[in-house]
C-alpha cells in the first residue's frame, strides 16, 4: 500500500519466510595476532561498602574465544560482560585494551527499549548516522528481516523479530567479539538454530550468558561457572547440572 505523499505503508504484521538464516559481518579470517580484552585483578562492587561482585579477576578474551559463563543469578554474570563492553568500569584493577578490540553487546534490555513507532531501516538510520538505506536493508536482510519486515513499525514486530532489530544494531560496526547475554529469549526453534549456524560460521569471538543447554553445547568451546567472584572453569554442561543435582550450586535458576 502507498500513502498520498508516495511513502510505502506496511498493512498487517508480516511472518517470517521459511529458511531463516542469519548472516554475521565476517572479519576476513581468524587473525594471528587478535583483538583482545585483558582483565588484571579486576574486582567490582554497585557502591561503597557493597560486596565485590567480581574479586581480583584474571581473565583474557579474545577474537578467537569461544566461551559460556553459567551462575546462579546475582553472580555477576552479566556484570563480567558490561566491563567487556565498558559499560561499566572497575573498582579496582585494570582492564587492558589489545589492538582495539570492536566489542558487540546483545541483552534483553536492547530489545525492550527499541523505538516501537520506528521502522527497523529508520532504527539503524539513526543509530549510525552517514549509513546508506540501501546498505541498512542489506544488512537487516542478513538478520533475517527483508522486504516489509524492514520497513514495518517495530511495535507490530514478534518477539523473535525485535530480537533481530537488536542483532542488527550490535552487528553493524562488523564486532570482533559478540558478547550475548541470554540471546535465545523469545526465539523460535527455527530462529535459534539459525543463531547457532552464524555464531559457528563467524569468524570473531563470542561470550554468551544462556540457560539453554543445547544452544550453549552447540556454539561453545569451553565452558566457566561464575562463583565468589571470579571464573572458574567447567568441563562440561553435565558437570554443572550435577553440581545442582547436589547442591552444590544453590539456586538451579541460573
């Protein structure tokens, strides 16, 4: 439908096509010497004479990693991926920056405060002013969202397609390392499948936060338990869920 001033007008909310696939920015290979992020004692708390939600942390990640972080809630799991990203900053210690890592961060929160009266070409548009249209609708059709889908108002969008209007966002600067916390939320089996065929296709790193076994045991190389304050590695999902089966862990909603 066209309105009277030639702007086209999406009727309706458009489904999905069937053989959705997404598409991540590759970065010409695996390098030699890759970005990197590198943690150096680094210990944060929400405010003074609070207690550390991450104490003395050593940790590296890279453009080669491939890795999940489990933990019940409250751990600080998601705090470990917003010093990732610099959304937050260290207390204490020091975060180190190698080659200037290009750092892309998906959480729910990025869906929830989408612009609903906004297609998802003006919601790139704006976000990265100087981009073409025709480059925008590209790279939203690589998430899966082509034809209206791209030019409807996100309010009438799923769940799963939202979700997509926010991968594209994080995608667009073409990341070294994919930091995604909880990304399978709200996501068909189909769709979710498709998240795990491009994370194993992408040639960058990924650190996830996800409580869906199959999906983390599909896209990750190795496995930490967030506790007391710092990672500790994992050999496997099942040795986590044992760890629950025994009490080990106290809270099984991790």
């Amino acid at each position: 439908k066209w309105s009277v001033d030639g702007d086209r007008q999406v009727v309706g909310c458009p489904m999905d096509s069937p053989g959705l696939r997404f598409g991540f920015p590759s970065l010409g290979g695996r390098l030699e010497d890759p970005p990197s992020v590198h943690f150096e004692g680094v210990s944060f708390a929400y405010g003074p004479g609070l207690a550390d939600i991450l104490h003395g942390l050593n940790f590296v990640v890279t453009a080669d990693t491939r890795l999940a972080v489990l933990g019940v809630n409250g751990s600080g799991k998601s705090t470990f991926l917003r010093l990732l990203c610099e959304e937050l900053e260290p207390c204490q210690g020091n975060i180190f920056r190698h080659r200037n890592p290009r750092v892309g961060y998906f959480a729910q929160h990025h869906v929830d405060t989408l612009p609903l009266d906004s297609s998802p070409v003006e919601h790139l548009l704006a976000l990265y002013p100087g981009s073409k249209a025709l480059e925008v609708r590209t790279h939203l059709g690589a998430v899966g969202l082509y034809g209206d889908l791209a030019l409807q108002k996100i309010r009438c969008l799923s769940g799963g397609q939202k979700a997509r209007v926010a991968f594209s966002a994080m995608l667009w600067p073409k990341p070294h390392i994919l930091l995604l916390d909880e990304p399978t939320n709200n996501l068909d089996y189909d769709t979710m499948d498709a998240l795990v065929q491009a994370i194993n296709s992408f040639d960058g790193g990924v650190v996830l936060i996800s409580h869906d076994e199959h999906f983390v045991v599909s896209t990750c190389e190795k496995l930490y338990v967030l506790e007391e304050g710092t990672l500790q590695p994992l050999a496997s999902f099942a040795t986590y869920k044992e760890a629950l089966a025994d009490g080990l862990v106290d809270d099984p909603d991790f």
